[in-house]
C-alpha cells in the first residue's frame, strides 16, 4: 500500500498562508489578551466570528463536519475540543483558545493557554454558576505551580519550532517536545497530535508529542511544508476521556489542568517562518 505524499506548498501557496496566518495571529493575540473573568467561551467565540469576518476570512474549525463553531474553548481539565458555552471564568481558570482560518484557500491554526487572574468579574460572585467538570482549580493548584506549567509549554512550542529546517525529522520535533514537557513532570498526551495543514485543515504529516517510533522512520522535512506544531500535555496523567456530555470535549481523566500551544509554520530553504 503506498503511502500518501505531505504536500509541498508553492511560492504563491506560502505566501497566501504568511497573509492569513499573520491576521490569525493578531486575532488570537487579542483574544488571549482580552479574555478575562466574568466572560464566558461564547463571549470569545463571538468576537472570533466578528474578527475572521473582518479580517476576510471564514472558521476553519467550522468545515470539521459535525462541530458549528469557529473556537474550541479549553477551561482547566479540558485538554482539546472543547465547546464554547455560557459559564463565566473565575480567577484562577486556566483557559485555552484554539482557532483556524481560511484564507485565499489555506487553512492556519493556532492556539494558546492562560491563567485568568488579578481581574475582577462584573458579575457578583452569587450569580456565577457552580464549577463545571472535575476537581476546582483554586483549591487544587496554586498559582505558582500554573505559571510554571503554562511555561513549559511555551518553551516546548519554542524549541520544537527550533527543530524544523530542512533536512530534519518530525521526530526531532516530537523528541524535543517529550524531553521540554517530562523534564519538568508533566505528561505528553499521546492520543492527540499535532498535523500538515494547507488546503485541508488537517493534513499529513503527523506531528506526535512523543518521539513513538526510530527517529529515522519519521518524515523528513523539506521546504514547503507547513505544519500546526501543538504542545498538548497535562499537568497530572496522561490519560483522557471524552465527555459523553457534548460528544466533543476532551478531558483529563484525574481532574487535573491541561494546557496546549500552537502555531502555524513553514519550512523554508534557511529554517523555518512562524505564520501565526
């Protein structure tokens, strides 16, 4: 059975994407930045509508048959998929965005995590609604602790972004990645991966959190190429689960927090470009 080819992107291909990617990128620079409590996924879903919109591109994630939103909203045990709703953040939520575009026929993607803190909510504390999923995250995990965490995942992105040049195998990405998110006790989430994406959201190749297999049966990277490097890793165990609840929403199964870093990058002839 031959194995299907990963697409190489022209010129012009690539710099459809730096155009797109770099709108997506300020869009989610905004909204990680705008996020705060009070606010509830629907509110960032909301103003991520209104921005691809201006910026004249469509949802990618909403091409993903069966899911109508453009975001997945991530809030502390969620890991990936998670559906926007209603329930306002508190201080010390862990929020993840995630967001795609399409843009003159190329999807980016990208993401991000913080911790939402030292900013008051314009709801009094007895309308918020009671804590949604596992174990709360202000009487589990102090804030230290989720500094630290969300920036080992920064780093991780960092230094697999640093691996990608011609030449170079996805497994030196995925190699750094383990190394970056074990060395500080976390744990890689293994079911979920990072991917190509081009004229297709999802594309070859995969992207694994782990180095899975020899690093010389991985692809290597030529230019052309452009991958949706994620960081997708828990602060407790790996294991996961699907919440029957919605059918989409991916959490940890102890109830501890999760985070994910993503970006959009092409391999070029020096090395690579950051898109988003």
């Amino acid at each position: 059975m031959k194995t299907k080819k990963i697409p190489i992107k022209s010129e012009a291909d690539i710099k459809a994407m730096i155009e797109g990617g770099e709108k997506l990128g300020k869009i989610i620079s905004f909204l990680v930045s705008w996020t705060k409590s009070g606010m509830t996924g629907l509110d960032i879903e909301r103003k991520a509508c209104e921005l691809i919109k201006q910026a004249g591109g469509g949802p990618s994630f909403k091409k993903v048959p069966g899911y109508r939103w453009a975001t997945c909203i991530c809030v502390n045990d969620c890991v990936v998929h998670g559906v926007p709703d209603d329930t306002p953040f508190r201080e010390g939520d862990v929020i993840g965005i995630d967001i795609g575009m399409y843009y003159k026929g190329f999807h980016t993607d990208t993401s991000w995590t913080k911790q939402i803190k030292n900013q008051k909510s314009n709801l009094p504390d007895a309308c918020l609604p009671a804590k949604q999923g596992k174990a709360g995250l202000k009487t589990t995990t102090k804030n230290k602790e989720v500094d630290e965490f969300l920036k080992t995942g920064e780093l991780a992105l960092k230094k697999a972004i640093e691996q990608v040049k011609p030449g170079n195998r996805i497994g030196h990405l995925s190699k750094s990645i383990q190394e970056t998110i074990e060395g500080q006790g976390c744990s890689v989430v293994r079911e979920l991966i990072g991917h190509g994406v081009g004229k297709n959201l999802h594309e070859r190749p995969e992207i694994p959190g782990n180095l899975n297999k020899p690093l010389e049966k991985t692809p290597i990277l030529k230019p052309g190429m452009v991958l949706a490097i994620e960081v997708i890793y828990n602060l407790g165990k790996p294991d996961i689960y699907i919440d029957p609840k919605d059918g989409w929403t991916v959490r940890t199964k102890d109830g501890k927090i999760s985070a994910l870093f993503e970006k959009t990058v092409a391999v070029v002839a020096g090395g690579f470009l950051v898109l988003t």
